[in-house]
C-alpha cells in the first residue's frame, strides 16, 4: 500500500514533548504547568502521552518533579500515561505514582549507551529483564526504547544485524514485544528506515514496532513515510517540535506532532486528535518556552483536509480504539 494515500488507516501518535522536549530546556517549567499541558494534550485526543521520567534528579533536574506531575494531571480514561524509566529504582517510584506504561531505554551503541546510562548495552540490557519482570506483577505496560537504532554519533551507521538481535532479546528473553527503534541523532533517511523495519518485522514479526523520529536532518516526516509503506503505525512526536538528547551532539528537537498529524490527516490517514486545539497549545508552549520552536503548521496555518481525507471519515476528531 503507498504510504501517500492513507485510505483512512489509523495511526496512533505517542505525545513525548514533557519528557524527551523538556529535557533539553534549560529553564524550569513549573510543575502546574507541565500539569496543564499534560491535561490539554489528552484533552485534544493523543491517547498516549509520556508524562516525564524516573531518573536521578541531579541528571536531569527539569525532570524532578515527575511524581508530582503524575499526582496533579487528570486522569482521562482510555489514555495512556507513560514514564521513561532507566533501572529498577525509576520502576519503582513510576509504580508507586502509578504509571499506566513504563519504557525502559537502552542503546543499540556500546559508545552512547556508556555515555547516556554510564554502563554498556548488555548492563542495561540485564537492568532492562530485571525491571520488566518486577513490572508485570504490578500490572504495568511495559515498552523498551532502543536508541541508536538508526546510526551512532560516535560509531556511525549501526549494523541491521546489531539490531534485530536486540529486538530478538527483548522479546525472547525479557518478554517486551512495545519496542521503539530511536532515531536518536536524525540519521536516518527514507530507505534506511524502510529496510531496517522490512528486516525486523521478518525477523522478529511479533514486535509492536515504534518509531521515534529527530528532525536533525531535516528527514523527520519523510522517514515517516517510509515507516508507512513498510507498515509501522505508532510513532513518537514531540509538541512544537521540542527536544533533542543531552548526550548526542549535534541533535535537535523531535519530529513535531501537530506537523505530523497535519502531514498524515491531509493524506488521509486517522489520528482521533482535534489538530486545531493542538496547534493552539503548541503556540501556548512556545509562549512558555519564551524562544521560538521548530513547529510549522502553527506558524504558516493548517491546510484544510485534501481530497484523499475528504474520502476517509469526517473532519471531526473521532474516538480512536486500538492499543500501541
């Protein structure tokens, strides 16, 4: 099927903005704030949201008040409301603010992961089938990140190989099928991804696959695209386009989740999420960050739905079902 013509196809958008966007920000947002946004954001109809992270305050202090985040936000049903967590220890304080996700991260790079989690990828490998097996009796959703997936800051290009083996782990060893192939440094390009999702969804075809897309290269919804044609339909965006990793040079903000859901609603593809009131807490963002965001649609204005969408379903948002 050409990813061009999305036939009314749902796709579902996980909201990353609170945690992989704000991470980068130097000045703190309030905890109200993060709050509100958070509330906003199911408000408009993203069904899954990652509301902050479980890591050392002294690491990302923007982060520290992750508990009380999840304590203050209002609860919709249907919604998911993720955390990042990196040991048992961030399980076990996601466990205790009831976090209905937890997604345990780990790099494909020996080189990032020593620099991101200060340990190697088979330390945080070991860490990551500790804290799933913890998870489960919890009743908590379990996902793994791999960063890297698509090319190393430090050691270029991964090997397809290197990473069907971690996806073929995950699964078989520490029973996680939710993986996200991370993008981290904006590497990837159009054929890369189409290859490296061809290759894993044969070698591994019980994986939910992921994919979580930096826009460093100017690549982020192209490489969508292609992610639509090999038959990926989860993917992480970040609101206004905010973020990047504090471990990875040069990397800037992830793709932007109302320009992505503009690209995949006028080519008829579903979301369920009202795009108006997300462009206008993107523009209220911005006004919090005091500096200008790599968002367009909410600077040049949405285009109203073209022909391939007027064939698929109405204009208004409607209720999406269906899990990540």
């Amino acid at each position: 099927m050409s990813p061009w013509g999305g036939q009314g196809r749902v796709i579902h958008v996980q909201e990353v903005a609170l945690r992989d966007g704000l991470q980068s920000e130097d000045g703190f947002v309030p905890t109200k704030e993060k709050i509100k946004f958070i509330d906003r954001l199911a408000a408009s109809g993203l069904r899954k949201i990652e509301v902050s992270s479980f890591v050392s305050p002294r690491a990302i202090p923007q982060l520290a008040d992750a508990e009380a985040v999840f304590q203050g936000i209002t609860r919709r049903p249907g919604v998911i409301y993720a955390a990042l967590v990196p040991n048992v220890r961030g399980l076990e304080r996601a466990i205790a603010a009831r976090a209905d996700e937890v997604n345990l991260v780990m790099s494909a790079s020996e080189s990032h992961n020593r620099a991101n989690l200060r340990m190697s990828s088979e330390a945080s490998f070991q860490a990551i089938k500790e804290a799933a097996a913890l998870a489960a009796p919890a009743g908590i959703r379990v996902a793994a990140s791999l960063s890297c997936s698509f090319g190393c800051p430090f050691e270029g290009e991964m090997p397809a190989a290197t990473i069907q083996l971690w996806c073929r782990r995950l699964q078989e060893e520490a029973g996680i099928r939710s993986i996200s192939l991370c993008d981290t440094t904006g590497m990837a390009y159009p054929a890369l991804v189409h290859d490296l999702v061809g290759s894993i969804r044969s070698s591994a075809p019980e994986a939910n696959l992921t994919l979580h897309f930096h826009n460093t290269r100017g690549l982020g919804l192209a490489n969508v695209f292609a992610g639509l044609d090999a038959g990926v339909i989860n993917f992480d965006a970040a609101l206004a386009g905010i973020g990047g990793c504090p471990y990875a040079p040069g990397a800037t903000g992830n793709i932007c989740t109302e320009d992505l859901i503009h690209a995949l609603e006028v080519s008829g593809y579903r979301c369920g999420v009202n795009l108006d009131a997300l462009i206008e807490t993107a523009r209220d963002l911005e006004k919090l960050l005091g500096h200008t965001t790599p968002g367009q649609v909410m600077k040049a204005g949405r285009r109203r739905r073209g022909p391939l969408a007027e064939k698929h379903g109405p204009v208004d948002p409607q209720p999406i079902s269906g899990s990540f």
